[in-house]
C-alpha cells in the first residue's frame, strides 16, 4: 500500500493518496484544495486516481473534490452516489478500506481503515481531536467514536485530517497515552492509571 500525505488548502488540511502498488490505481481522500498538487503527485507515484472520498463534508475537506474529479476522471463517492454503510469498503485497486462511521465532530464523519492505516478526518488528530461546538457537533457522539478506535490495534497509524498536531502522523498506541482529549474526557480506553 502506497500513502502519500499532502497539506492543501486552508487549515493545514491534509489529504491522503491511497495507491494500490500492484495496479496502481488511487483513492484520494479529502481533497481540501490545490487539486493539481494532489494530480501531480499521483502521477509521479504512478498512480491513477479513480475514486475522491471525504471524511465529512466540511468544505475544508471537500474544496478540491470537482476539481480533482474533473482533472483525473476519478468518481466523487458521496452518499446519495453510492451507500457508503458500515461493514462496508471502499476501493484503492485491490486494496480495501473498511468504513468506520465516526459521527461527533459531524454527523456525517466517517473513518477509513486499511492494512494498519486509519485516515481520521476530523474525528481525531495527533494529541486531540476534533471540535464539537460546530453545527452537527456532538460531544458524546464523538467520544462514542474514539472509543470505537481505540479498541484498533497500537501498531495502527494514524493519519489526520488537519496539521495541528506535534506529528504528522501517530499510532493509536501513541494516542491511547498522550491523546488529552483521550484523557481528560474519558474516551481511552486502555489502563486507568496513565
């Protein structure tokens, strides 16, 4: 599995190439802006774009997605498109992405999972996590969330939707410990005594 990280648009968004090595086809995730970086990149990886996806439907994540579509030809998954449920996957070649419905920071904020890699949106970010107090936030919903990912393997990588962290990147091991709203509000769920 190929992973390629970009920063684009505005927040420090970032968004992911998702390649498949053997047939190098891609999904983007969360093409937040400069739609020709995210083309040109994939193009010197050897990558053929075929499907953009978003996290949520903040514009922040989805700025480049007609661009980009527009660009490569690659399909925009959104939900009136395609049923994007739970126990469901999402392609990258023969790599699949297994979707997590994560709803908290929106009600529309998904996870996606592959071979030991978590693509999080908003929903968690290196040392935090996403906000609440915006339309669509719930608080208990996205404590509901992290739990979920929490119970994820240590060894996971996770990759964020935003730059604001102390990394670009962690593991859910590394987030189980030093995760503050982890800690402070009560969603780790590891040893108690940390």
């Amino acid at each position: 599995m190929i992973v390629k990280q970009l920063e684009v648009g505005l927040m420090d968004v970032f968004a992911y190439i998702i390649g498949c090595e053997k047939t190098k086809k891609a999904t983007v995730v969360d093409p937040g802006g400069n739609a020709k970086q995210i083309a040109d990149e994939a193009k010197r990886s050897g990558l053929r774009i075929k499907y953009i996806v978003n996290t949520h439907s903040h514009f922040d994540h989805t700025t480049g997605n007609s661009r980009l579509s527009r660009i490569t030809g690659a399909q925009i998954i959104k939900r009136e498109d395609r049923q994007i449920d739970q126990e469901k996957v999402i392609y990258a070649g023969e790599i699949e992405l297994k979707i997590f419905h994560t709803p908290g920071h929106s009600p529309d904020g998904i996870c996606l999972y592959a071979e030991g890699h978590l693509f999080t949106g908003d929903t968690l970010f290196v040392g935090t996590s996403g906000r609440t107090d915006l339309p669509g936030g719930d608080r208990p919903a996205l404590a509901r969330s992290i739990r979920e990912l929490m119970t994820l393997p240590d060894d996971t990588v996770v990759w964020p939707g935003h730059d604001y962290g102390p990394s670009k990147s962690s593991t859910i091991g590394w987030e189980k410990r030093n995760n503050k709203n982890a800690r402070e509000y009560g969603y780790y769920v590891g040893d108690n005594s940390l």
